[in-house]
C-alpha cells in the first residue's frame, strides 16, 4: 500500500507539472501571436507615419510652388493693369507726345484711322497669339516687346 500512495503522490506531482507546462506553453503560445500581431501594427503604423510625412513634404512643395505661382499672377496682374492704363490713353497723344482729339482726327482722315486700327489690331492678335504659344513665325522673342510698337504709329 505504500507504493500505491507513493504513486498517488507522484501522479499527483505529474498531473500538477503537465498542467503547469501546459499553462506555460499556452502562455507562451498566446505572448508569441500577440508579439506578432503587435510588430505587425508596428509595421503598418511606420509605414502610415512614412506616408504622411511623405505627403506632408508634397504639401510643403506645393504650398510654396502654390506661392510664387501666386507672387508671379500677381506680378503679371499689375503689369497688365499698367499696359492696360497706357493703352487707355493710347489714342490721346500723337506719335510725338502732343495731345490731340482723336475724334477730330477720325472725322478729318477716316482712311488712316481705319487702316492704322486695323494694323493695330492685327498686332494685337497677333501678340495674343504669340502669348498663348501659337506663334506661328517661331521668333519667341517678338512678344516681349508686343506693345512697344503701338506708340510708334506713323501718322497718328
């Protein structure tokens, strides 16, 4: 009878150590799926981070691109309102700079007043072409100075 208690005891004993070794490999099992699943969250939160920074930088560039694109309109917005003022009192002064009364003139010479309009007109689309980009005689150049032979007519 002794023996069976001895027995009894260690399989007690053993029973005890199966079902604390089965407790820690459950542990062990569930730490290493959590660890995995905790890397994985790691990874996706670095690239997210990796992202954002990346379109943060994009936003960055195009603000400041967004900027001098402004700075330029705004440049060219007030070099037009200029040409726009010197084209108002294009017609109140002859080609030397003396004042005179276009209609007047219009009355005394309509055939040069029409034929000089319509040059003038002609050059003017023809500037409007050139600064859009269709510019059929391929001299870049010409439209810089588009509106510089407007005050040069030759009778008026």
């Amino acid at each position: 009878m002794r023996i069976l208690s001895k027995l009894k005891v260690y399989l007690i004993m053993f029973a005890a150590f199966a079902a604390f070794a089965g407790v820690a490999y459950w542990y062990y099992q569930d730490s290493q799926a959590a660890l995995k699943q905790y890397a994985e969250n790691q990874a996706k939160l670095e690239l997210a981070l990796s992202t954002q920074s990346q379109a943060m930088e994009s936003l960055q560039s195009d603000l400041a691109l967004l900027q001098q694109v402004q700075t330029q309109l705004i440049t060219s917005f007030a070099d037009s309102r200029e040409l726009t003022k010197s084209l108002e009192t294009l017609f109140n002064k002859d080609s030397e700079g003396n004042p005179r009364d276009f209609s007047v003139l219009s009355a005394e010479q309509p055939d040069l007043v029409t034929k000089e309009l319509n040059k003038g007109t002609r050059e003017v689309f023809e500037c409007f072409e050139n600064l859009s980009g269709n510019n059929k005689n391929g001299n870049d150049q010409e439209y810089i100075d588009c509106f510089s032979n407007s005050n040069n007519s030759d009778g008026m």
